[in-house]
C-alpha cells in the first residue's frame, strides 16, 4: 500500500461515515413524517414508514433473535431490526468491529466530539489505566446483562407475548418521541457525555456502549485483523499514537483485541511502507486501500439485501394499526 493510497484510508472512511449518516438522517425524517401523518388524522400517510428506522431497536431486535432461535420463524412486526442486528454481527464476524468506525452515526459523532476536544486542548485526555480498565467493564457488564435476562431469561412464551404486543408495535415510534420529545435527564444525560468525549476518546463507545461489547467480542473471530510486520517496523510508535483505542499498536504483531474498531487510523499514520495492514493471515500481500471499505459496505449491503429478497424487511403492521396504537401508546406496558 503505498504512502497516498494508506492516507487517502481516513478519507474514504470519512465519506463512508457521512453518506451513511445522511442516510439515517433521511430515514429519521422520514419516519418524523409518518409518524406525523398519523398524529395530525391524515387518512393517508404523507409517505411510507421506512423499515430501516428499526435499527435504532437493538433491545428488540435481540428478543427477536432469541424468538428465531426458539422458533425458527422471523417474527413480522419489526423483522429489519433483526435484520439489521444479524447484518452488524455479520460484518463484526468478518470486519472487526467495523460498524462502530464505518457506519455508526454515535461513533462518527463521538469521533467529531474528540477531535474538536483535540482542537481545543491541543490534545485529548487518558484515564488513569486502573480506572479505564474499570470503566471498559461496564459496557460487559451491560452486555452480560442483556444477554442473562433476554437470551438465557425469557422463556419462549415470554418471547412470543413481548413481540405480539402492542408496546413492541409503536417502540419505534416511541424511540422516535425518546429525540423528539427529550425530558431533561435525558438532556442532562447526553451532555455529560458530550463533554466526557471532548476529553476523552469514544467515552460513551469504550466505556458504556453494550452493542459494541457484543460487535468486539464477535469481532475476535474476524480473518481480518491489523497485522505489523516487525521485522520492517522501526518503533517509531506513531500507530499507538493515532489510535483511537489506545491500543499499543508497535508491541504486537497482530490485533485480536475486542476494541480494535478497523478503523485504520493506525495504517494511515505508519511511515513505512508495507509495515502496517488490516489483511487477513492467509493473504501475505500488501492489499489495495479500499478492499477493506469495500468488504465493510458490501457486507452490510448483502445482508440487508438479503433480508430484503427474503422478504423479512417490511413490517406486517399497516398505517391503520399506527392510527389505532398511537393515540394509546402512553398506556400500553410491555
Ligand atoms: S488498532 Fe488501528 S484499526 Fe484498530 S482501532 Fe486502533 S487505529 Fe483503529
Ligand atoms: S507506525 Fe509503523 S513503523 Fe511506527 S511503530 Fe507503528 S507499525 Fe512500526
């Protein structure tokens, strides 16, 4: 990989992120407008509820999962969440945890954050080590918490009346008034984390995100991974140094670490020519920058195309069953 192509690697990302954020972006407006349909008593929706907002139900989209695993069958209320969730498991397999760097709209923010933080500081912060090894485990503990009461807790019954109810029907409508219609905690909430990530690195991704625990762990088993050829490596340490993981990137040979996003940060920064690759250990060659960009959006694509031929993309509920839910959402329980 020669010195342009590997700093033209921040560039593409870049614009990876963006059009995927304007993406989710229109998907947002999009559903604002339907959800408004129903709300102002228009007989007719403005335009069509775009299935791809169910990404923003992981919880869901995990009950869903377990529902597929008990039963077999996709449930039809909000079958893109699982799709989306299972394509995102799909790329963390096979890319690292690629959707945190290349396609998440919290991660591309969180790195804005940082970056305006490093504007203002002229750096950003480390946590002192005892404690950042501590705060790591929170998002695990997170996760294991998900996992103990949803996967291994809810019996298939359980399942089966979450996902046949009402409240499951309009949480994405609720998700929608959870931005639209923030309370104050939530408020309070977000602008402490705001101003920890100016500080500190992908606050909210390294220490409290659960859905990234998950992608991390999954994204151990990955053929892909940062390979450093020390034989060639002179030490200079600048990988470390640009590496918004604070992983030690000139110690090892090669990243298995759960945190490592495949950003590639570090690949750009390398000096030296040939040192320093995100390339799967059966391929010896230096590859072309864009293979991995290219294998990130093709998986996510695939997967998502594949839900969508499969015909698990578009929800069963109709514009009348939201004309019915919504007026009554504030009174239905799980
Ligand atoms: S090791 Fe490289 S690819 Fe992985 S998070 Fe750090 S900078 Fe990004
Ligand atoms: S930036 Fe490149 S040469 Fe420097 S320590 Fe890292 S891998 Fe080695």
């Amino acid at each position: 990989m020669g010195d342009i192509s590997k700093k033209s690697a921040g560039t593409i990302r870049t614009v990876v992120q963006w059009c995927f954020m304007f993406w989710v972006v229109g998907i947002g407006i999009r559903f604002g407008l339907f959800v408004n349909s129903v709300e102002n008593g228009s007989a007719v929706p403005l335009i069509s509820r775009p299935p791809g907002v169910e990404g923003f139900l992981p919880i869901g989209a995990l009950t869903s999962l377990k529902h597929w695993l008990v039963s077999g069958e996709i449930h039809p209320v909000h079958p893109a969440a699982l799709v989306i969730f299972l394509a995102i498991l799909l790329m963390s397999l096979l890319a690292k945890k690629s959707f945190c760097s290349w396609l998440c709209p919290v991660g591309t923010l969180s790195e804005g954050v940082y970056k305006l933080g490093r504007r203002l500081f002229g750096r950003n912060f480390r946590i002192w080590r005892g404690l950042d090894l501590f705060l790591r485990s929170i998002k695990y503990l997170l996760l294991l918490l998900f996992v103990k009461f949803i996967l291994l807790g809810m019996s298939a019954e359980a399942v089966e009346k979450f996902l046949d109810a009402p409240y499951w029907a309009v949480s994405d409508v609720k998700m929608l008034h959870f931005f639209t219609h923030m309370s104050g905690t939530t408020l309070v909430v977000l602008a402490l984390l705001t101003i920890l990530s100016v500080f500190y690195k992908m606050f909210w991704c390294r220490y409290l995100c659960p859905y990234g625990a998950l992608l991390g762990l999954a994204s151990m088993l990955s053929p892909f991974k940062i390979r450093r050829d020390a034989s060639v490596c002179t030490g200079c340490r600048r990988c470390t140094a640009a590496c918004p993981s604070a992983l030690e990137v000139h110690s090892c040979t090669e990243i298995y670490s759960p945190e490592c996003t495949g950003c590639l940060t570090c690949v750009a920064e390398c000096p030296e020519r040939n040192v320093l690759a995100m390339r799967p250990a059966f391929w010896t060659q230096p590859l072309p920058v864009w293979v991995f960009p290219a294998t990130v959006v093709f998986l996510f694509m695939a997967a998502i195309g594949a839900g969508m031929i499969s015909g698990h993309w578009h929800s069963s509920l109709s514009y009348t069953d939201y004309q019915r839910l919504i007026p009554i959402m504030q009174n239905l329980s799980h």
